[in-house]
C-alpha cells in the first residue's frame, strides 16, 4: 500500500467540491484527511462518500473549522459534544479517527504506526514577553483575529488553553503506551512544531496554530514523517532527521491544478530506517 495525505479542503467552497471528483482512484492505498474539510456534517459527508470509494481506507483528524458552531447553518453543538458527534459521523463511513486504536500498517517495507491526533492550540506560539492573557489582543494589533474566538467553542472547558492541555495530556499517554517499537506517522491538523510555522503575510497569527507541549514528540514517539495542515503554505520540511509535511490544499485562490495533483504520498524518512 502507499500512504496520501491531504488537508483544508475547505468544501465549503463550490469550487473545491467541484474539483474533489478529480482525485483519482487508488484502491490498495489509504488517504489522510488532515482537518479542514468543512464546517458543515454534510461536507463530511461529501468527502467520504467521494473519497470513500476511491481509497481502501481513509483517515481523518479534526481541523478548526470542523469544530464551528455556526447556528444559522444548522451546526448547532459545541465543543466536546461537536467532536463525537464527527467522531460518530465518521465511524458511521468507516473512516479512521484520533479515538480509534492506532493500526499497524506496512508502509515502504516497514511496520509503522499511523497515529491520528487530536490536538489543539494554546496561544503558545508567542513572543516570551507577551503574557498569555494579552496573546490575542497582540495578534489583533496587526488586524489579525481568528474566526475560532467567535465560533470555536470549547464546551464543557472553561477555555482553549484547557481542552488543548487535556487533549495532549491524553495523546501523551496513548502514544507512550506503544512503547517505541515501531516508528510513527503522527496526523495532526495544526503543526507540532513552533518552528515550521512561517506566515509572512500574518506572522501573529501563529498563536492559533499549536501548543509547545509537542515541540520535542517527533523525538519522543518515534516519528518517521509528521503530517499536518492548517497554514495552507504546502512544504517539506526536515527536523533531526524527520520529515514534516504540510499538506494543505486551501481556499479556491491558493490552488491551480487539480486537487489530486495536490496529494502528498506520505514517504518514510530515512530515520525511520534507524529505528
């Protein structure tokens, strides 16, 4: 089998669920879905039942915009409760989420772990002289604001920095208890690593886009590639040795072929080889 990857499909555009048909069949592969597919269950949807066919299995962790609670769209529940409802609405395609067993597939020859994630942003990815408690109000200084402080919320948390805190205290334990025998491939929709977020155009706006606490899991859980999305700046990046692939497609204006042109098949780095 080979292993895709691809993120921020963003089906919310007419253009991006036009295009989607374009992705080719690949019956013996699988297909990483790495957040941002919608804000609606019925862009879910779409995409499964598109993508579903065409893969033998796909994968799916949860972006930002998934997690919306937009009322006037018919997306009404919030935080926890929206996430297992998507974590059921995928179970019901068949599609492999953060609260599954992680499976053990052969990828290049080699026994990996694919580890779906699910984790958030604490507001870390900010200068040490900016407290935490002014973070967003620094990013809104240069006319930057996140669209999650308005509709992401975080129920029954009292807030983010929490639900991003429990959610990788979670993880934290699950992938220690696979004992670092098999290299990983770790899917998360916001990068691992402060490091990897470069955003010329919106540099503030890097306190959406992860937490500290994973700075070092690449090391720790054994990575062999870390595949993420959310800046919508596709690259291939290497740290000690692992790659980092972001992976996304975006909005219709920041793609020109077709989405299928735009899949990354996820390679193992040559660490993995080592481990």
């Amino acid at each position: 089998m080979r292993l895709f990857a691809l993120s921020d499909l963003h089906l919310g555009h007419e253009a991006n669920r036009c295009a989607l048909s374009s992705i080719r069949t690949r019956p013996d592969d699988w297909l990483i879905l790495a957040g941002d597919v919608g804000e609606k269950r019925a862009h879910l949807r779409f995409a499964f039942e598109t993508l579903g066919p065409r893969f033998r299995q796909l994968v799916w962790v949860p972006g930002n915009h998934e997690l919306w609670t937009i009322p006037s769209i018919g997306e009404e529940t919030r935080g926890q409760c929206r996430y297992e409802e998507l974590i059921d609405l995928c179970r019901s395609y068949g599609v492999l989420t953060p609260e599954d067993p992680y499976p053990v597939v052969s990828l290049g020859g080699a026994d990996v772990i694919i580890a779906p994630l699910f984790l958030l942003y604490d507001y870390s990815f900010r200068p040490s002289d900016v407290a935490l408690e002014q973070a967003v109000e620094w990013a809104e200084e240069t006319g930057v604001l996140c669209t999650d402080e308005l509709l992401l919320h975080v129920d029954p948390y009292p807030g983010i920095v929490d639900w991003c805190h429990a959610r990788c205290a979670l993880t934290e334990m699950r992938l220690a208890r696979q004992g670092g025998a098999l290299p990983t491939v770790l899917i998360n929709h916001f990068p691992l690593r402060e490091s990897l977020v470069r955003l010329p155009s919106i540099p503030r706006f890097s306190i959406w886009c992860g937490t500290r606490r994973t700075e070092n899991w690449h090391l720790r859980f054994n990575a062999a590639v870390v595949v993420s999305g959310h800046l919508h700046i596709r690259s291939t990046q290497y740290c000690d040795g692992v790659r980092f692939e972001e992976v996304s497609l975006g909005y219709p204006d920041q793609w020109s072929r077709t989405p299928d042109d735009y899949l990354r098949e996820i390679v193992l780095s040559e660490r993995a080889n080592r481990l």
